[in-house]
C-alpha cells in the first residue's frame, strides 16, 4: 500500500473525529458513508495557455467538507449553515479554481502547487454521519485536440461556413509533453448568443460531429471549442470561432 493512501486514510479518520462527539473507536460502521463521487482534474487550454484545477463532489444532503492534498494540507473547506442547511445541506459541488496564463503562472509552478497523489474529501451529513472519500490527481495532461474542419486561416474565424456544421479533429494520443495517454471521450462545445450546443462522445464514436442546421442561424458568429479528456480525467481545449454562411 502507497504511504499516500495510508496518509489520506489517516487524514480521513482523524477529521472525522473532530467533527463527531464521540470518539472515533466508540463509532459505529455505519456512521460511515463513501462519498458518491469525488474528482480532482487540471483544465489546460492549449488556445489561451491557461491552466486551473476542477473539483466535483456528489453525496446526499452533506453540511461540511475539506479536501486535504497527498501531504495532508488542507486546500479546501466548505460548510452550510441557516436556510440551507434547514433545506437538508448540499448534495453535489462542482468547483472551478480561477485559470492563470502560463506567463502568470509557470505550468511546473502549477504542479509544484497541486502535487500528484491521493487527495482525501472528509466531511458530515446534516444528519452527523461522516464521509470520506479519494479522488488520484495526475500530472499526464493530453494535448490539445487539432481542429481540422471548420478550416480556419490564422488567428481569424472561419467564414462562409455551410450548414449543418461538420466538425472535424485530430485524434489525440500523446501528453501536452509527448508521452502516450488514453483519451476517453471529447467535447464538442458550440455557443452563440441564442445556442448552447455541448456534446461529450466516447473517444471510440470517432473524430467527427455534425452541428445540425436547426441550431445555426445564417450570417451568425459561433465560439467553438473542442476538448480531449484523458482517462485520469484532465482534458484540454483547443479553441476556434466560425461563422456559418449567409
């Protein structure tokens, strides 16, 4: 067993006796609940250069949390209180840390920052029952996926774009550093001032998705991005603009 899964077991156990009044050897087994889910990615886009980190949380009707990083170092803490607690607590949490460019922000300064490892998420129901929970945070980031079509010259948009929108890409196989890596699914995100088009596929559907012509206005501007997701969960976005023809 790594050191730190035995570490984060250990932070797990030790908040969860601080947030009960009784001793954790008197607890009961079923006073303690698995997290439904906990993840912990990085977002890179290879458009803007910016990176970030994403957390999601999904368990029923919790009051308090913390996130603590392979180390044992508390980064995160969120607690409910009055009208929402009242309401019966938080069931999901999805976080989005702010995204610096690399200029600002050194991509081997944001790993020293966000070490690799087992991160522990321990918290309580509102009805005093602990939680606990892992998520395995990685360092391999994909590249970004290379939008083939809409063809666009330069740093412009692509015009004079037929409708339906076929959107092409280059399938992604290694790291931003070059070593291999399993893309799970990608993301196809269309948005315009009156659409909101966000597709996730599995990597194996294909390299390819048809924008249908009911969702496209003549003449009109959109924002496309297209994103790789790795099996650890990371993903990266490679960002275009198009606008469809008149």
């Amino acid at each position: 067993m790594h050191m730190n899964h035995l570490l984060g077991t250990a932070i797990a156990v030790i908040l969860a006796a601080s947030l009960v009044s009784v001793p954790v050897a008197s607890a009961k087994k079923k006073d303690v609940e698995e997290l439904d889910e906990t993840r912990l990615i990085i977002e890179f886009n290879e458009t803007d250069e910016d990176v970030g980190v994403q957390f999601f949380i999904d368990a029923d009707g919790w009051q308090s949390l913390g996130i603590f990083d392979p180390a044992g170092k508390e980064i995160f803490d969120a607690r409910t209180k009055g009208r929402l607690l009242d309401q019966g607590g938080v069931a999901e949490l999805f976080v989005e840390s702010d995204e610096p460019t690399l200029a600002d922000l050194p991509l081997d300064v944001f790993l020293d920052r966000f070490p690799e490892g087992t991160y522990t998420f321990a918290g309580r129901t509102v009805d005093g029952v602990n939680l606990t929970g892992e998520a395995e945070f990685s360092h391999d980031i994909p590249a970004g996926p290379e939008i083939t079509l809409p063809v666009v010259s330069g740093e412009e948009c692509a015009t004079d774009v037929a409708v339906p929108v076929v959107v092409t890409w280059n399938a992604v196989t290694e790291t931003i550093d070059g070593d291999p890596i399993e893309i799970e699914a990608y993301e196809v995100i269309v948005e315009g001032d009156e659409l909101d088009f966000d597709v996730v596929m599995p990597a194996g559907l294909g390299t390819m998705l048809t924008v249908p012509a009911e969702a496209l206005e003549p003449g009109t501007e959109y924002d496309l991005e297209v994103l790789a997701i790795a099996d650890n969960g990371n993903q990266t976005i490679t960002e275009t603009c198009f606008v469809t023809a008149d």
